[in-house]
C-alpha cells in the first residue's frame, strides 16, 4: 500500500535505510549477526509471478498501471552490511539499503524476519558455547517454532559455535556436520537393553554413543554399555569415537559416577554426552559442580531462544536524496531516548587495541568521513556526553564493518561456507574482553558517534524542538 502511494505520487526519491537493534538479546553484551546469505537469495529472486499479480488484483485495493509496475519488478538499489559471523552492538547498522523509496520500503520485512531470526539464534548459541568451552551439538529441529526456523536456526546455531546439528537437511543444505545418536525407543523396540546397544554398536562401530538411561542409567545402562565397548575391543573393533549420552537425572552426580565405572572399566576416552533442557547457566552450574561431561546436546533452549523469543532489529528511514546529489539526513523522534534514531548516511568503524588486537569500542560516522590511526582520536557516548575516552595516536587500528553486498541491483559479495563463517565468528568473539562475555552483568562495549555525526543529530533535534 505504501509503495502504490509512492508510485501514484510520483516518488522515486534514492533513500537510505538502516537495520540495527537497540537492546542485546538474553542479558548479553554483543550479538551475533547472522542471516547475510539467505537476504542476498531474497534479494536476487524478488520479483512478482502472474499468480503474485492476480491476487493482488484481487484485493480490490491495488490500480492496473501499479500493478503492471510490479509484474516487472526488480530491486535496482545498494546494499551494504556486516558480514555474517560478526560480533555487533546496538544501534549500529547491520544491513543498509539504499535504493529509490519503493523498492527500499518492498524488503523491509523480508530483511528483518530474516537478520532478526538468525541473528538470534546465533548470539544464543555463542553464549550456549561459551558456557560449555565447546562441545556443543545443537538438537532443537522437534522443538522448532516450524521446520523453516529448524533448519535456518541450525544453520545460525552453528554460525555461533556449535560443532554439528541434528538437522540432517540443515547438514545437507549447508555443508555442516550431522551429528547425533539413538532414542529411548530404539532401546524399547528390543527384548533388552544390551541387545539394542550391541545391534546399534555393530551397526555404528565408528560413531557409537549409547544412550544409558532409559531404564536405570548406573545399574543398567552404564554396565551395558561398558560391556558392549569391551566385546568392541575384544574383537578387534578400533574405538574411534564412542560414548554414553545422559538425557534425565542428576547430570553432575550420574556423569561423575558413569566416568568413574567407564576409567575403571579401560575406556577413559568415552565421551560423556548429556542432553536434556540445557541452556547456558545449567551448563555453567553443572561445570561447576564437577560434572563429568565433555559433550553437550542442546535443544529447546537454543532453538527457541528461550528466554528472549526475539531480536527486536528495526528498519528506520536515515537519509533522503535531494536534487543536489546530497543524502539529507532524517530522524525519528522518540520519547524513549534510546528510540531516537541515527540521522544520515553512515558506516561503522571498530576501533581495536594495538596490544591486546581487543575492541575498545565502535565508531559510528558518516560514510564519507575517514580517520587516521597516528593521530588522537576523542570518542564520546553519545547520550552521556560527559563520558569521554581519548585514544593516543599510534595505539589503537580502525577496521570498516559494513562491505558492499549489492550495487545497481547485482550481488558483488560471495558468501562464505557456513564453515568458514564459524570459524571468522570465533576469532570475532576472541576480539571481545572476558568481561564482555561473562553470561552474568557483562561488560557493555562502548558504540560512539563521529563528532561530525554528533552535531547533525544534535542540530536536528534542536531544529525539531523549535518547529514543534
């Protein structure tokens, strides 16, 4: 409706929209950005079928020569973002968009339904794998708010640090491990525990974790899977990788009692596996209590992101072309100050520690502004001006986050394997201090606005205070 507005108008206005968020999702101090690739398949197939156009005119709302508009439809317009895998702030720019008034305006949702989802999913999963130093297979397809949130979620889910999924068509669809083992109904399908784990073992020699409490985990399923391990090595079968996996009960207490019967039995190198509504602080609380587990099932939780269901990113209007060729800048007033938003065109800079190759912090400037390392450099928060850090010359290095993505409508990015963009969001977190990434009251990192950008935005709303 609104770019039917714009066509009738006449408005073909290049503006510039930002994607950013305002609050870290689940108690964090960064979030992860995540869902780059399937905005860029989004962007690439945009375009209105006949069936598309007969429903529309359907609608009874939409005239013929808007609708014939649309039946040729193609996104024309810029785009630029953060590469997936990075570790952002809020209120910086993930994704910006800029392109004539209606088709910016057409992706807003897609944009959003997709960087919010998995950037969700990602942070959590960052935080899930912090906690456990590792290790952590995600296991959350049943509990899925649909398969399509399944799939993509594992797909984030392993962008953020897990090592495999569960997700077989996940596996297939992005070259990720599948990982993963047998359920109690595979041990009830049998006349007895052992005969299950004996038929599964000799099927999967090489990837044998049995699952040891669907009866009695210490006095049944723990002996009997050390008895079919001890058969395994009696016969010759090399013991590649192979476990138990805990899925109820006391995992601290049960875990230590199963590693003292699996060492005494000869096999030190099992795997422990535990399941079972893990999130990052029974993680943590079983790591403190001793727990025996060097591999952890994580499901529900992490799928869902259950204690912060949504990333809340937003799509805010910035700037607006004018007939010089120079973007205006645009503001959203608020009563809430932290939903005042940032005026122009912008980019961000991170600012890392020479020593340490830490963030100090992120500079958020207009695109056309430039900055030199060997000079001071005075950020200030942009809200609490007093608070001032001044940065001596030499000590300090500046990387540009937002890349180009789109120009003129055709894609000039190639994204990475969703791999390779694991491992490039792992040396992203090792850029973060530890008191960033403590799961409890972190350490916020600071996001600062070019002093350039400062005075527009101070201008702006000085101008907006005397009009109103």
């Amino acid at each position: 409706t609104m770019m039917q507005g714009y066509f009738f108008e006449g408005n073909e206005d290049k503006v510039v929209f930002d994607v950013f968020y305002r609050k870290n999702p689940s108690g964090s101090a960064y979030a992860i950005t995540c869902g780059l690739d399937q905005v860029i398949d989004y962007i690439k197939n945009l375009s209105f079928s006949y069936e598309d156009i007969d429903y529309l005119r359907g609608l009874g709302i939409f005239k013929e020569d808007f609708l014939s508009y649309l039946a040729g439809f193609h996104f024309s317009g810029d785009i630029y973002a953060i590469p997936e895998g990075s570790v952002v702030f809020p209120k910086e720019p993930l994704v910006k968009v800029i392109a004539p008034i209606m088709e910016a305006q057409l992706v807003e949702t897609a944009i959003l339904n997709i960087i919010n989802h998995q950037s969700l999913i990602a942070t959590k999963a960052s935080r899930v794998d912090y906690a456990a130093g590792g290790g952590v297979m995600e296991f959350g397809l049943r509990r899925a708010q649909g398969p399509d949130a399944g799939t993509l979620g594992a797909r984030a889910a392993v962008i953020g640090g897990c090592t495999g999924t569960s997700n077989v068509l996940a596996g297939e669809l992005y070259g990720i491990p599948v990982q993963g083992t047998h359920a109690h109904s595979w041990i009830m399908s049998f006349k007895d525990e052992y005969t299950a784990f004996k038929t599964y073992a000799n099927m999967y020699p090489d990837n044998c974790t049995l699952l040891v409490d669907t009866y009695d985990t210490l006095k049944s399923g723990v002996p009997n899977a050390i008895r079919v391990f001890t058969e395994m090595r009696e016969a010759g079968i090399p013991l590649t990788f192979y476990g138990i996996r805990l899925d109820s009960g006391d995992l601290a207490y049960m875990s230590k009692k199963a590693r003292k019967m699996l060492d005494e039995a000869g096999f030190p190198d099992a795997v422990i596996s535990a399941s079972s509504d893990l999130d990052e602080y029974l993680i943590t609380s079983l790591k403190d209590q001793g727990a025996a587990i060097t591999s952890w099932g994580v499901g529900t939780n992490m799928i869902t992101s259950s204690d912060c269901p949504a990333f809340g990113g937003v799509y805010k209007l910035a700037a607006v072309l004018d007939e010089e060729g120079e973007f205006v800048p645009k503001i959203k007033l608020s009563e809430n100050t932290e939903k005042i938003t940032n005026p122009g065109n912008k980019t961000i800079f991170r600012i890392y520690d020479n020593e340490t190759g830490k963030i100090r912090a992120d500079l958020i400037s207009l695109a056309d502004e430039s900055f030199d390392c060997s000079q001071d450099l005075l950020i200030f928060d942009s809200i609490e001006t007093w608070k001032k850090t001044k940065l001596k010359g030499g000590t300090y290095h500046m990387r540009e986050l937002l890349v180009p993505i789109f120009q003129k409508g055709e894609c000039v990015y190639t994204s990475p394997s969703v791999m390779e963009i694991r491992d490039y969001c792992a040396q992203e977190q090792d850029t973060l201090w530890e008191e960033t990434r403590r799961l409890t009251n972190p350490h916020e990192v600071y996001v600062d606005l070019s002093d350039k950008l400062f005075r527009i935005k101070s201008g702006l709303l000085d101008q907006m205070n005397r009009e109103l």
